[in-house]
C-alpha cells in the first residue's frame, strides 16, 4: 500500500520541484519573448512611418511648380476635339 503514493525522498522532491520551476520559468521566458518582439514590431513600424511621412514632405517641396500653360498658339488651349464618324473616331485640332 505504501507503494502507490510515490518517492518521498530529499531528492525526489527536489527534482520535481526544479521541473515545475523549470516549466514555469519556460513559460515567463516566452510570454517576455512575446512582449519584446511586439515591442520590436511596433518600433520598427513606427520608424518605418516616420520616414515615410518624411519622405512625403520633402517630395511636396521638391515637385517643381509648373504654370498653367494659356496660350499654347494655336487657341484651343490643351483639349483636342475628337468626333465620331463610320470609320472611327477623328481628332480634330
């Protein structure tokens, strides 16, 4: 009878112990993994937004600025006039 309720020894005892210690600090170690790549990530997408932003502004000031162009000669401005005839379409300028 005294068989089925397990080793009572020193050394038993502490080598179970250690084991659930052991698991539970596997636990802690990846849930603290998990922590510090969602950090990692979120740090990482912030610098990555940043520097687009940046980016965007220094493209707004570097776009050169172009003037409407109002009398390119001919007096119809930039349009084209295109009519539908029964071969096609004919541009008209």
């Amino acid at each position: 009878m005294t068989e089925t309720l397990g080793p009572s020894d020193f050394g038993t005892r502490f080598h179970l112990a250690m084991k659930s210690f052991g698991g539970f600090l596997a636990k802690a170690g990846f849930g603290l993994f998990l922590i510090v790549a969602a950090f990692v990530a979120l740090v990482a997408t912030t610098f990555v937004g940043i520097m687009l932003a940046i980016a965007a502004v220094f493209l707004t000031f570097a776009r050169p600025r172009r003037k409407p162009v109002h009398g390119s000669g001919s007096g119809a401005g930039d349009t084209l006039e295109a009519r539908r005839t029964a071969d096609g379409w004919v541009i008209e300028i």
